[in-house]
C-alpha cells in the first residue's frame, strides 16, 4: 500500500492518500481543508481517486470532502451514523475555529463494525472506535500491516474525549480490544503527528498504562 501524508489546515491534520500498488486506484482519507494542495499531490502521482473516506465528524477532517467528491466525482464513505450530529454542526464548527463557511453533508455510505472497503486488492476493515467522537471509525489494512486511525490514537498520547458525547472510559477500551490486538508491528497512521506503532504505544503510551488520564 503505497501512503501520501498531507499536512492540511492550521491544525496539522494528516489527510493521507492512500494507493493499491498493483492496481493504482486511490483513495483519500479525511481530507481536513486544502483542497489545491491535495489535488495537486494526486496529479503530480498520477492516481486515480476511487472515493473519499471519513474517520470522523470534525471538521479538520473533513472541511474538503465535498469540493473533491465533485472533483473527482466520487463517493464520500463514514464515519459511522454516531457522528451524524458533527455533520449537522458544519457550519458552527467552521464560524467557531474561524474557517470558510462550511455547508452540512452527509457521507454516500455509513459506515459500521465489521464492514470492509476494498480499493484494488487493499481490504480495509472498519473497527468502530468511540470515545473522541461516537462514530469515529478506523480503517485497518492487514496486508500491509497497516491501520488509519484519525484521532483515536496518536504517539504518546490519545483523542481528546472533552467534545460533546466523548467518554474516555469508551476510548481507551477501544483502543484496548480494536487496536492494542493487532499486531505489534502495525504502523499507526494518526489524524495529527508523526506515525508509530502498536507495539510501541502498548509498551511506551502514557494515557493508556494509567500514568496520565
């Protein structure tokens, strides 16, 4: 699985692009704002973008989404329906973190536990994943020993669970029995910050051994 990591938004977010290696179809993974930088890094590669995918409701993962599913005429696919109401609050989001207006959407195709998108010959498998948000969704791709996981997890640390409906009880079991199962060596491709890895965040996170949280 070939990876492209786009720092968009003031916020640093990872929009990643995502690329069978056989097949060359692509997909873009919360792509938060910037919509020229992300369209420019997929022309200069060359991919053909398949559909957008969602981990989540705010609205630096988002706030592109629909400017390049027009773009490319594709499908937008998540979160999971437990974050509908981030959806419906767009526009707020957008007035209160001082972006462009930002209009509601909702996504071609929920998404839940246990469903699998397939882009060429990736199969990424959905692990609902609630606790920063109650519909976000990770997206996990054995083959490349691979998972996406928005803001659920990052290097050291975890999502922030003081959003309305977050609940870090919720989290960190998730975080428990969705992601700490996987093998060790599965690169963690995070929403914000550097990438890191299942072995090294079970041995190394703070928020997860009871030291902090």
């Amino acid at each position: 699985m070939k990876v492209l990591t786009i720092p968009v938004t003031p916020f640093m977010q990872n929009c990643r692009v995502i690329a069978c290696d056989i097949t060359g179809k692509a997909a873009i993974v919360d792509p938060g704002g910037d919509a020229d930088k992300i369209l420019s890094v997929i022309e200069s590669n060359k991919l053909t973008i398949e559909f957008i995918l969602l981990t989540h409701g705010h609205l630096d993962h988002v706030g592109a989404s629909t400017e390049l599913a027009e773009a490319f005429d594709v499908e937008i696919i998540g979160p999971h329906l437990e974050d509908k109401f981030w959806l419906d609050g767009l526009p707020m989001q957008a007035q209160m973190f001082g972006f462009a207006p930002q209009p509601v959407f909702y996504p071609n195709r929920w998404l839940e536990e246990g469903d699998v998108v397939e882009l060429g010959e990736l199969r990424l498998t959905v692990k609902h994943c609630p606790g920063h948000t109650p519909g976000h969704v990770v997206f996990h791709e054995p083959k490349s020993a691979s998972v996406l996981v928005g803001d659920v997890l990052f290097k050291g640390s975890v999502g922030r669970t003081d959003f309305p409906k977050g609940d870090a009880a919720q989290l960190k079991h998730a975080i428990e029995t969705k992601l700490f199962t996987l093998d060790e060596n599965t690169r963690v491709m995070s929403g914000h910050g550097e990438d890191t890895s299942i072995g090294y965040e079970k041995r190394h996170n703070p928020f997860m051994s009871g030291r902090f949280g």
